[in-house]
C-alpha cells in the first residue's frame, strides 16, 4: 500500500471562478495557508464528499497533495503552487488580491 | 465585410437569452455544474486555472472598427483590461466572473460577434488566410466561401453532438498560411485545367496527442459543390467516427483507421444525396455574401513620402522589411502589427492598444483588421504613402516591433499560466526567448524561423509545426521542455521530429540558443533559412548542437 500523503480540499468558485481552499471551519477561503491540511485519508475523503455536495458555491472539488509549512499548508506540485499564485507573466490573481 | 441580417441578428439575441436563463439557474441551484457544463461550453464558457475564460470567436480572422472598439471595452469593463489572440483566430478574455458573462455576449451582438461553438464537439469558428482579400498571390478571398460555412455550421441540427470537435480551414491563396493541411477539412483555393477556381479538399489533418497531416480527398472541387461535400464529410464522420475513445474520436483516426480510398467512397455515396438535396439556394445565399466583401476603393497617391522615410529612419525601414507584405493592390501594402514585443505576452493586447489599431484602421485601413493564427494583428489595406504615419502611431503604443517571421514572433498558448488542462507553462519560456535573441542582437542575423510552445500534448501552440517546436510536460513534479525539430506549417506541412530528452525550465533557453547558433554555423550560405538548412542536413547534425557529448558540454 502506498502512504497515504497529506491532502487539501481546492475548488473553483461558482462565480469568480477562482481557485479556494476549504478551511477546518468549513469556510472556502481564498488564502491556501488557511485550508485545512488532511493527514488522514479516510477524513480526506469525508471532507471531499462534504465539499462536493457544496454544488451552488465551488466547483470541481478535489483533493491536492500539500505539505505542513510555517504558515499552513503549502502545494507540493507546480500546478497547485500557480493556482496559489495566480499567472506568472502579469500581477493578476492571487498573488496580488491575497 | 459581412453584416449580421435580422435571422443572424435575432439568433445570436435569443441565444443570449437563452444563455441568460442558464447562468441565473446555475446561480440560484437549479442546474448543477453537470447539467451547465455543456451549456455554458456551447457559448465558449471555460473553467481554467484562476477564472472562468470566454472566448470569443472571431470568424475568418476578419474585425471592423467598431468590433475592434467593442472588444477593447468589454476588456475593460469586465475583464483586466487586455485579451490574448489564439491559434483558431479567436479572442480569449481571462478573468470574467460567471454573472457578467450574459452582459458580455449581449455586448459582443451589439457588433455582431458571438462566443457561439467555440468550445464543444461542434464544427468550430472557420479559420482563414489572414491576408484574405489583400495578398498579392490570390486566387479569390475565401471569406464569402468562410462565411457561408460558418452559417452552414452553426447550430447545424446534425452536428451539434459530433464525436469530438471539428475545424475547418480555408485559404484562397496556393501558399498555405491557414494551416489547412493540420485542420480536420482544409481547402485550399486552386484552379483546374480551365482556370475556374476550386477546391483542394484536405481531410483528417490534426496536431494534438496524434498528430497527422492532412490527406487530400479531392484535388479539384468545384466551388459551387462545397457545402454539399463538407456536408458528405462531416455526416459520414458523424457516423463513422468513435465515440468509445476521446483520444480516437478526431476524424484523422476515423479517417487512418478507415483508410482514405474507403473514406472518400463512402463521402462520395453521402455527396450523390447532399448534392441534390442542396438545391442551390447556398449558392444565392453566397451571392449575396459575397456583395459584403467587395474590395475597398482603393485610392492612388504617391509614394514618395514612403520612399524617403524609407532612406532617412532605420528603424522604420527595419520595420518595413520585416512587418510588410505584398498586397494585390498598387501602391498599398499588408501590415503586420506584431504583437510579441520582446518580453511580452505573445498575442495579448492591451485594450488601449486595440483601440489604437482601431483607429489606424480607421483613418489609413479601409476601417479593416485580421487577427492572424500566428497571434498578430494585421492591416490588410494600407496605402504606402500612410505607412510613416501608421508606424508613427504603432510605435507610440509599444506596437511595432520589427519582428515578423524571426525567432522572438513566437506562437505560445497560454499553457499552465491560465489553462486548465496544461502540464507545464508556455508564456514565460516565449518571454525568456525573445528577450535572450533580443539582448544577443541575433534575431535579424537568424533570419526567418518560426519557434512554436504549447503547454500540452493538445497542441494548441502548433509546435509540431514549428520549425523549432517546444512542448512543456511535467515529468515527475517538475515542468519540462521536448523540442521537436523541422516541423513546417505551409502547404508543404511536416510534423516536427522530436529531438531527444526534454530540458528543465533552466535549460530549455540555452539548448534552443545552442540549437540556433548551431544552424548559423551550418548554414551554407547567409540565405539559407534554418528549415533549408535542416532540409539539406537533416536533424543529425542539429541533435549534435544540442546534446553535445558530456566532455564538450564540460569544457564550454
Ligand atoms: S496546448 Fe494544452 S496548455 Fe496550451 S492552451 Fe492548449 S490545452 Fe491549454
């Protein structure tokens, strides 16, 4: 079996189409250190399900790999850390609205 | 240029509408994402990386003024203030908010544009030669033949559900610059014994996770039996073609599994049915299109003003060597604007830059603009004796870049800055490259070539056809760059061969800048392009410069 790695929940909003992290407080929050990092697959897939069902506010919900950093959760992979940031060839997105 | 009728007028309305409805139900929870999805991708509604995105569909690459105007204001009002050109001749706006989207299309048919079967297994925005109506070496403009296909193909009751998307590409010139042989159906404009223009029909052509060129299912087809023939392909497709498999649901794989000769007898078997079951009406459909696109009164003046701005700046004559093209026309010239200044977003305008070449449409263009695959803007009909003025101008709104054709005009799709589906970023690497020959002052040296990025094996950036195609993966976690080498994108169309291993984001600038000083050591005389000179060579010799032995690679 392979190790289970830590996971946050990240969807898009419904309306600003932008990407979210689901906090421990089940508020989506635009700021990915405040997401809850999920070490435990079974509560990872819970949390998923419950995110999911949030159909009128987020889509597309899925589990990212993320590791514990010293301000919260930080993405592993390039693409989740983009999503974080917002693109690199202007000052849009979250890099500047967070 | 064509205007929008009442039936065009009220349809694009009420699809609108319609759209309005679906938007507000998905806000207050009747529909679920599921069930908007594909309504919201019928009207060109993406969900990317940071924001929804729309795009926009600009038909054979063709804008008036006034669509120009509109475009820079819906930038503006609803998105960051810019748009990015792409490949398929259509304009992408990156930031919207889903509840403002019905407010842009309402705009959009205020000048007649729409977002309509730009996304979806549908037959998608007709792309066209970018010098449509202007170049010197046509046979006819083929917009009235793109603008009858794009009324034929929208909202086609039979090809709304096609096994997977479908382009179609046309130009009315021999020399290919709307990469028709890469396109599901291109045609290309010839004519036979007796000199009446037709028709090549290529079929099954596509880059993407498969890439193929095109084959040709009929060398001559009279012009008048066009509708009835795409109508044969694309019905036989719609039967014929898999919808067990994504990734074999193109028709080049309907068309290679198949076989051409079986392909083209069961188009045929299709075409003795659409071709009496078109009763002609197409063709007075066509006539009367065709009124919209009469040449522009082109006027005389001279040119001498031209020819001694031509002696006194440089940089306006470096300009004009690469930036211009030949137009059918006395004393006028193409323009291309380019749109990939060193360092830049290739293919992003800003809107106060569209309204600039709006204006210069305006006042010296016969109120007419192109937005060419490659990502750059075109003047179709500019006298010479106004180029000073209209440089002038382009130069003050950070426009013209003297660039045209060299290795900085790069095709980039946004890649993983913006879309959803990318493995790896396109945008910074075009930058980098652009701002390395820049700072070398190689560029002119180099001459002619065309580099080509694509963030995904969808192909989006052309690289297979690039003379230099860049292709961005992620490899373990990490992003990295394939090149494929000889690729070419004209009537001569080749799928690139790749290299060899990828490079890291750090190397890929260095290995492309070995790549090029590699082909100008090669190069037999000062004229030979790099594609001559790959041509004569073949890839060896280049694959040399690029993975130099490890004692070599040490010592540099
Ligand atoms: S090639 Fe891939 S990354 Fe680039 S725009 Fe197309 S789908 Fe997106």
């Amino acid at each position: 079996m392979t190790r289970f790695t830590p996971k946050v929940v990240t969807a898009n909003a419904l309306i600003e189409g932008d990407a979210v992290w689901l906090t421990a407080d089940d508020r989506w929050t635009r700021d990915m250190r405040e997401a809850e990092l999920l070490e435990d697959e079974a509560d990872a897939a819970i949390r998923l399900l419950h995110a999911q069902a949030q159909r009128n506010v987020v889509v597309g919900a899925y589990l990212a790999d993320a590791k514990a950093g010293r301000d919260g959760p930080e993405p592993t992979h390039f693409r989740e850390a983009f999503r974080m940031r917002g693109p690199s060839n202007y000052a849009h997105g979250k890099q500047v609205e967070v | 240029m064509y205007v929008y009728n009442d039936f065009d007028e009220a349809f694009v309305r009420a699809r609108v509408a319609q759209f309005r409805g679906q938007v507000e139900r998905r806000i207050d929870g009747s529909l679920t994402e599921d069930e908007f999805r594909p309504l919201r991708l019928m009207n060109g509604l993406y969900l990317q990386l940071h924001a929804y995105m729309l795009r926009v569909a600009i038909p054979y690459g063709t804008l008036n003024v006034a669509q120009m105007r509109q475009l820079a204001m819906i930038a503006d009002r609803w998105d960051k203030g810019y748009g990015h050109w792409t490949t398929r001749q259509n304009i992408q706006f990156n930031w919207p908010r889903l509840a403002d989207v019905p407010d842009m299309l309402d705009a959009l048919a205020d000048v007649g544009m729409h977002a309509i079967q730009t996304s979806g297994n549908t037959i998608r925005n007709v792309t066209a030669d970018h010098f449509a109506g202007a170049a010197a070496d046509e046979i006819e403009d083929p917009r009235p033949v793109a603008e009858l296909l794009r009324q034929w193909s929208t909202d086609h009751p039979e090809f709304q559900f096609l096994p997977r998307k479908f382009k179609i590409a046309i130009t009315g010139s021999p020399n290919d610059r709307a990469v028709t042989r890469a396109h599901d159906i291109g045609l290309r404009m010839v004519r036979d014994a007796a000199g009446a223009p037709g028709f090549e029909v290529i079929v099954g052509g596509g880059l993407g996770r498969t890439p193929m060129v095109g084959r040709v299912i009929r060398d001559f087809l009279p012009k008048a039996d066009l509708l009835p023939y795409c109508e044969a392909i694309v019905r036989v497709y719609n039967i014929l073609g898999r919808r067990d498999n994504k990734y074999k649901a193109r028709i080049k794989i309907t068309v290679f599994e198949n076989g051409l000769e079986t392909f083209r007898d069961l188009v045929d078997e299709q075409f003795s049915t659409t071709r009496a079951q078109f009763s002609g009406v197409d063709q007075e459909i066509l006539a009367q299109i065709e009124h919209h696109f009469a040449s522009p009164a082109f006027k005389t003046a001279p040119t001498d003003g031209y020819e001694a701005a031509l002696l006194a700046n440089p940089a306006f004559r470096s300009w004009t060597d690469t930036n211009l093209v030949a137009h059918k026309a006395p004393g006028y010239a193409i323009v291309q604007v380019s749109i990939k200044k060193h360092g830049a977003t290739p293919g992003d305008a800003t809107s106060d830059q569209m309204r600039v070449l709006a204006d210069l449409a305006e006042r010296y263009g016969h109120g007419e603009l192109r937005i060419s695959h490659e990502q750059n803007v075109i003047l179709p009909h500019v006298h010479k004796s106004d180029l000073p003025a209209v440089y002038q101008a382009l130069r003050a709104a950070a426009l013209a870049t003297a660039n045209i054709g060299l290795i900085s005009d790069i095709i980039a799709c946004p890649g993983m800055d913006y879309c959803a589906l990318a493995t790896a970023r396109s945008i910074p690497i075009a930058q980098e490259i652009a701002l390395r020959f820049d700072a070398l002052k190689l560029e002119h040296e180099v001459g002619p070539l065309k580099i080509k990025i694509s963030g995904c094996i969808n192909a989006c950036g052309h690289h297979h056809v690039g003379h230099i195609g860049i292709l961005g993966l992620d490899r373990a976690g990490v992003e990295n760059y394939q090149i494929t080498l000889g690729g070419d994108h004209t009537e001569t169309a080749v799928i690139g061969e790749r290299a060899g291993p990828g490079f890291s984001a750090d190397e890929i600038v260095p290995a492309i800048e070995r790549l090029v000083r590699g082909y100008l050591a090669l190069r037999a005389t000062r004229d030979e392009t790099f594609i001559e000179t790959f041509r004569r060579l073949g890839a060896e010799p280049f694959k040399a410069v690029l993975y130099p032995p490890q004692e070599a690679a040490d010592a540099a």
